[in-house]
C-alpha cells in the first residue's frame, strides 16, 4: 500500500512527527510505504483567477508548474494525507495556495464554477 503525505508546513516540526508516528503504525499494521511531499519544495503558483482551467480545460491553465506531478502523484497512490498546521484558524498559506491551484479545478465542478463563479 502507498500512502502520499502532503506536507503543507515549511519545517519539520509536531507536524512531521505526528506524520512519522501515523505512517510507522501504517507501515507495521498493513505494510504501509510512506512517500512524503513538501509542499515548500514545489513549485505551485498561484491562481490567477482567470478561471480557463474550468472553462477549456486544466491542461489549458496559464500556470506551468508542478500541480500535475502533484496530481499524478495522487492518482498513483492509494491513500493520501493532508496535513496543515493551524494558522490564524485556516490552514497554512502554502497549503491555502496549493487548494485554490490545485485541488479546486481537479474536482470535476468546472460546470457548476462556470455558471456560478466566472
């Protein structure tokens, strides 16, 4: 089984250890690989709010960055953990960056955003 671990935090900190402790027991109780992804080493730009990712398609988005490996890396993995700290009541800002980019124009709502949204 492999496990995807986004990392949205610049350090390694409580964090990265809660993660280490999650996938050791993953790892003893089924065997678990963890593949850790920092989120601070990729390059994600950010949204330009020009919605053409909804309209004509994600391949056709201005941004030329890393959100596909990002996704392909999702797709291949069998699990995926998400982990933010807690800033200002919010998840961290490289995290928030990596949700408008990346997450939001994955999700398969480009109808509902061209008609509500743009």
């Amino acid at each position: 089984m492999k496990i995807l671990v986004i990392m949205g935090r610049p350090r390694k900190g409580n964090l990265y250890q809660a993660g280490e402790e999650l996938c050791t027991y993953l790892q003893q109780d089924c065997g678990a690989e963890c593949e850790y992804l920092w989120l601070k080493d990729a390059n994600l730009l950010p949204c330009k709010g020009c919605c053409v990712c909804f309209l004509t398609g994600e391949d056709k988005c201005p941004n030329s960055d890393d959100a596909p490996l990002i996704e392909q890396k999702i797709l291949e993995a069998d699990g995926v953990i998400f982990a933010s700290p807690v800033y200002g009541m919010n998840v961290s800002g490289l995290f928030k960056n990596y949700i408008d980019c990346s997450v939001t124009s994955s999700t398969g709502h480009g109808s509902l955003a061209k008609r509500h949204f743009c």
